[in-house]
C-alpha cells in the first residue's frame, strides 16, 4: 500500500532517505531535506498535483529544514556540518552557518530581526544573523543535539542521554530549564505548543509527553503510549516503534504523531484522547506537516536509521504522501 486510500503522492521524490519535510507558512510550497544530499521545494496545487519547483545541494546528506516566517527563504542543515540559506526569490543558495559536526536541527527564531538557530551533533546551538559570518551567540550542551523546536518565547533542545534544555529567548543563551526528559528512553522528536507554552516530546518507546514550562502548569504535564503493536492487557507482549514527528494542527490546536510502524493519528491534547488514526502505509514515516491552514497533511514514507546502517541496506521506495484533512477528524470534540 502507498498510503492512506486517496492520498496523493508527490511526484518525483528524493532518492534517498527523507530527513525532513516542511510546508511554508505563506505558500502551497513543500520542502524536502534527503539523504540524497538535495533539499527540493515542490508546489502543490488545489488539485494535490505537485511538481519540483527548485532544487540545491549540500557536499553530505541535508538532515534539516525549515522556512523562514516570511516564506522567502529556506534554511537547511547536513552532514557536511553546514546550514544553507536558499532564496526563493533569486533561486540562489549561499551558506550561512558553520558547526564541527553535522547540523541535525535549523529553526527560526522570532524578534525583530529574524535569527537562525542551528543545532548540532558539536553539542552546540547557534544562534546566526544569516547577514553576518559569524554566530551571534554558541550555546554548549550537555550532549550531542537530536530535536529542537522553537515558538516565542522559546527554544527547546533534546540531546543523547535524554536532556532536555530550554531557552527562553528573551535571554537566549542562558538556560531557562534543564531537566532529564519524562520518557525512560532516547528522544526523537520536539515540537513545542503553538502558544509557547510548552512542548511535545517522543521517544524511540512509542511514547509521547506533553510538558507544560511553568511549574503552576505541572498538573496538566503527561505522557502517553502510540505507534505499539499487541499488548492487550498489561502482561501482553507488545512492539514498540519510535515516534519520529509530533506536529500541531494550525487553526484547531490538535496534534498529529507518526512513527517507524507507518501510522499516524491526530490527537486532541486538553481532552487527552485519540481523534483519529489511520491504516499503516507499508512502511516508517520519517516526517510530516501540515500546510499553513491545516487542509493538507503531508508524510514522508522514508527509512528513519531505526535499525541503524543494516536496516537502510534493505530500505523501500521513498515517498511524500499528501493526505486531504477532514476537519471532523482534527477538531476537538468539545463536551
């Protein structure tokens, strides 16, 4: 199976793994960072037709991308320990920041003058005016970077060994919190409320925790299970999978979660239930978005390194699906 029945597949896909993939907040424009080395951007029509609309590279996989609020520029990072600063006005790609390993994470930071951050496995961010050379500000972590997100007033990092630091960015290169994730295992993904508030964590346990920044806000703090096979009961034997992307519904605040066991469901957080979930799509999703007002939910069908450099020798066809959102499936059911 390719899909959900009747999601559309997006032509001419990365020939390689997909890292990520990020929707632009201004247009119908899909972007695409692959282990091929190629960051893509692909329009996508009112008809779910798409087509390849600019291409650059990077000298190693691109890991990471993101858009800049404006939607006139893409940033991406690699293996080639680099972030890129394409422009979709000129077509040009120029390289703006600089790491000692390869960049897992780029994000965009709010305020007057849009900031770069960029997260490496150095066990740095960076902070970058994408004008100027040289990093604003280097934050030290307190291990190799693996998920980042970023809402004003804040900037979330996950590392190895389960830290989880936060950045309030009023103050953007002092710690506002360091703590040891929730979830007993790695971390896989961040994604941080769209209020900024709080952030989503998953983990390669099938398990996801919602954590809210202020300590008056603890009691609403959770975690839950996803993306697990069997275990009826307790004593069951079950199998988990990691949960690779959490992402946030822009009009009605629900969630969605996918994971290496090709599922994905959407999730209502204040009511702590499932709204939806779909059939599996025949293979792991390594990443998804929703476009800038939540009609379009797009997953990449992708080997996402799980089972390490053996696993990707036996990979299947990589893919970006486009899945037309039902809005009784995402709205939040209000009692």
């Amino acid at each position: 199976m390719n899909g959900v029945p009747q999601d559309m597949e997006v032509n001419s896909p990365p020939s390689d793994g997909i890292s990520e993939i990020q929707f632009s907040p201004q247009a119908d424009l899909l972007a695409a960072s692959s282990w091929d080395n190629n960051v893509r951007i692909y329009e996508v029509l009112a008809n779910g037709s798409s087509a390849v609309k600019a291409q650059y590279s990077h000298d190693g996989p691109a890991l990471c991308c993101a858009w800049s609020k404006d939607g006139t520029k893409l940033a991406s990072g690699g293996a080639d320990n680099i972030a890129k600063l394409f422009d979709i006005t000129t077509g040009q790609s120029t390289q703006v920041a600089q790491h000692d390993a390869p960049i897992k994470e780029v994000r965009w930071v709010d305020g007057p003058n849009p900031i770069l951050a960029t997260g490496g496995w150095d066990k740095t961010v960076k902070y970058w005016d994408t004008r100027q050379p040289k990093a604003i500000a280097t934050i030290v972590l307190p291990e190799r970077l693996y998920a980042m997100d970023s809402v004003f007033p804040i900037l979330v990092a996950g590392t190895a060994e389960r830290h989880v630091v936060v950045y309030n960015l009023n103050n953007p290169s002092t710690p506002f919190k360091a703590l040891t994730s929730p979830l007993r295992w790695q971390t896989r993904t961040i994604s941080c409320f769209p209020k900024g508030n709080g952030y989503g964590l998953g983990s390669i346990e099938g398990r996801c925790a919602m954590q809210y920044l202020e300590d008056k806000d603890a009691a609403l703090n959770f975690t839950f299970r996803c993306h697990r096979e069997g275990g009826q009961t307790a004593r069951d034997d079950f199998t988990v999978y990691s949960v690779n992307c959490i992402n946030w519904h822009p009009i009605h605040g629900s969630f969605s979660t996918a994971g290496s066991d090709g599922g994905f469901a959407f999730w209502d957080r204040d009511a702590r239930q499932k709204l939806k979930s779909f059939p599996k799509v025949g293979g792991p999703i390594s990443s998804t978005c929703f476009n800038r007002n939540g009609s379009i939910f797009a997953y990449a069908i992708s080997y996402e390194w799980n089972k390490g450099h053996a696993g990707a020798l036996q990979q299947g066809p990589n893919k970006i699906m486009l899945h037309a959102v039902n809005d009784v499936d995402v709205k939040p059911r209000r009692r």
